[in-house]
C-alpha cells in the first residue's frame, strides 16, 4: 500500500508561525505533527511508500525533515508548483499529481499531515482489507457548526456511504468525515474523471468521496479515538497540552 500525505497548504491562520514554515513541521509534544502520523503508518509495516505533495515554498523543509527519517528511504517528496493560495491546485488535483508523477498503480491511503490521532492507522487498514472497497472514516460530531466545516455522510446498515456532502448548510447526519481515506486501486484511475466533473470540487480532498461514492461502493470506519485538526493557534496549543512531554 502507498500513502500520499496532503502537504501543500500555506495555513494562513497560524501565521506568522507558518509564514515561513509548513504546519505540519510545527513541534508537537516533542516532535514534527507530521511524525505522529507516518511513525503509526511505519509501525503497522503495511505502507512501502510514502508521497508526501508539497508547495514550492515549503519542499526544501520538507527535502531536509526527511533526512531525519529511520524510513527516509521510503519516502518521496514531490512539489506541485504552487507559490500561494492564490494559484495552489486544490488537494484533489494534488492526489492527481502524485499518482502521475510516482506512476501509483496500488491501494493507496490519502492523509492530511495536518491532522494528529490519539489510535493508531492499523485498524482501519484492516478495516479496509475487510472491505475490500475504497474508505473513509467517520466520527459522531454534535455540533451542527462544526458539521458545516467537513465532509458530512449518510451511512447504511452495513457501514457503506450512502451520500456525502462537503461543508454542507444543512447537514443529513452527524457523521463526519476527517481527511483520511483509502483508495482501492482500481478506483485511482477514476481520480481523473472526478476533476473533469464540473460537478467535483477540486480544492477540498473529501469532495473526491462526495463524488466518488455515487459511483462505487464506499465504506465507513468509525474513529476509536480523537483527532486534532491543527487548523490555528487555539488548537494546535490544545494538542500540544495533549501530547504534552
């Protein structure tokens, strides 16, 4: 299996800590946000490479982060071009360019490096071994407000996404969906025509899903534990008082 960690974002609400510097480099409880995640990936032994999509601003950092690695041989960071949010390609074109530029024909896990969990990867890789079909995860989140800031699915009995709607005003459940998936490989190829899709919003990974789901099965892992979004100041000082040494 391959992993392609999102990584080419400018998070302009933590500025000026991420004027300069990419969020998902920022120390948390003693080490890089990005190491909680790909540490758990190379502990469950089932990822052989990992795709890490950078802007051009920020690819040097993460060139030189790499290099402190035990697995940095496994490792590929690849710049998608873009100086700015203003001409940034939009995470769905980003898992595009990934899977052109490192020739991915396998299942592969597609993870925001802005994202710390307190459980580990493992099962939900199981989960999708089980399945046999494209995943998500999913958590219950009881804010209406927060609902309308993520991916938000319908699920079946049987755990499959009936529907999923990105940022939706009125939400149809209380399932929320974080960005972490993982593609069957048959369904990489349908990445493209998803982008071609007027219907398909590019800029958000879960839009993908939102499409996706309505021409293929997919299936939904219920989270074990918490994320932490660090999408500002409040919360990335939140998950360093979590993750406190």
């Amino acid at each position: 299996m391959k992993c392609i960690v999102l990584a080419a974002g400018y998070a302009t609400r933590l500025y000026p800590l991420t004027e300069n510097f990419p969020k998902p480099l920022l120390d948390v409880g003693g080490r890089p946000i990005l190491n909680w995640l790909l540490d758990d990936l190379e502990d469950t032994g089932l990822i052989d490479e990992y795709i890490l999509v950078s802007n051009h601003r920020f690819v040097q950092h993460f060139s030189e982060w790499k290099t402190s690695l035990k697995y940095a041989d496994k490792v590929t960071v690849i710049d998608d071009g873009s100086t700015d949010n203003d001409n940034r390609l939009g995470a769905v074109r980003d898992i595009a360019f990934a899977i052109e530029q490192c020739n991915i024909d396998d299942d592969t896990m597609v993870i925001a490096g802005d994202n710390i969990l307190d459980f580990s990867l493992n099962e939900f890789i199981k989960f999708f071994y089980s399945k046999q079909a494209t995943c998500v995860m999913r958590y219950y989140e009881s804010s209406v407000e927060k609902l309308r800031r993520t991916g938000v699915a319908t699920v079946d009995d049987n755990e499959r996404v009936i529907s999923m709607i990105e940022k939706p005003q009125n939400p149809a459940s209380h399932w929320a969906v974080p960005p972490f998936y993982i593609y069957l490989r048959s369904d990489l190829v349908k990445v493209m025509d998803g982008i071609k899709d007027p219907s398909c919003n590019v800029d958000a990974p879960g839009s993908f899903i939102a499409w996706l789901c309505g021409k293929c099965d997919v299936y939904s892992y219920i989270m074990p534990g918490k994320r932490h979004d660090i999408g500002n100041i409040e919360s990335l000082e939140e998950a360093r008082k979590f993750f406190a040494c």
